[in-house]
C-alpha cells in the first residue's frame, strides 16, 4: 500500500511540474524567440569571418535552446498534445517549415539593406 502512495505523490507532483511548465514555457519561449531575433539581426554588424563564425554558433545554440523549450511544451501539453503532433500530416509540417525559412530570410534582409 506504501508503494501505492509514492506512485500516487509521485504523479501529482509530475502534474505540479506539468502545470507549472504550461503557465510559464509559452512566455519563455517568447522572450528565447525575441533574443534570437535580437541576435540573428545583429549578423550584419560581425564584418570579419571569425566574428562571424562566432556569431552563427550563438544563433546555433540560441535555436536549439528554443527547440527546448518547445519539446518541454509538447511533454507538458501532455500525451493527447502529443497525439496531435503526430496526426500533423508533412504538407503541413513543410508549410511550418517554409514560413520559417521566409521570416529568416526576411529578417537577414532587413539587416543586409
């Protein structure tokens, strides 16, 4: 019956966690996005290679801590979250991704101009 108990505390506080993750990931998420932003525009200002190559290893890192954040979202959101990641079918996947692509090209090109 012990056992019991401490699976039982063990579950409500993995919920705790859970909810918690909910109430404060989207906001972190948010501000990780803007200071990646902040970064990747300021490629324009690292004129010489090395600079440069400094620079693209902390965007690097500045995208997988957003990566981060957002699998910590998903496992939060829960399984049934997780059931509708998986029934996203690759068209859609792709257009995410092309959206993407299109606001990084588009915030380069406000930094190159």
């Amino acid at each position: 019956m012990e056992a019991e108990s401490g699976t039982e505390d063990g579950m409500e506080e993995l919920e705790t966690v859970r909810a918690e993750f909910l109430q404060s990931l989207p906001g972190d998420i948010n501000r990780a996005r803007n200071a990646y932003r902040r970064m990747a525009q300021a490629a324009a200002l690292k004129m010489d290679a090395k600079s440069f190559a400094v620079h693209q290893t902390a965007c690097k890192a500045g995208l997988s801590h957003l990566e981060g954040l957002i699998k910590l979202l998903r496992w939060a959101s829960g399984p049934e979250a997780a059931e509708n990641d998986k029934a996203k079918s690759p068209a859609m996947e792709e257009a995410q991704i092309r959206k993407l692509i299109a606001e990084a090209r588009g915030a380069l090109a406000g930094v190159e101009g």
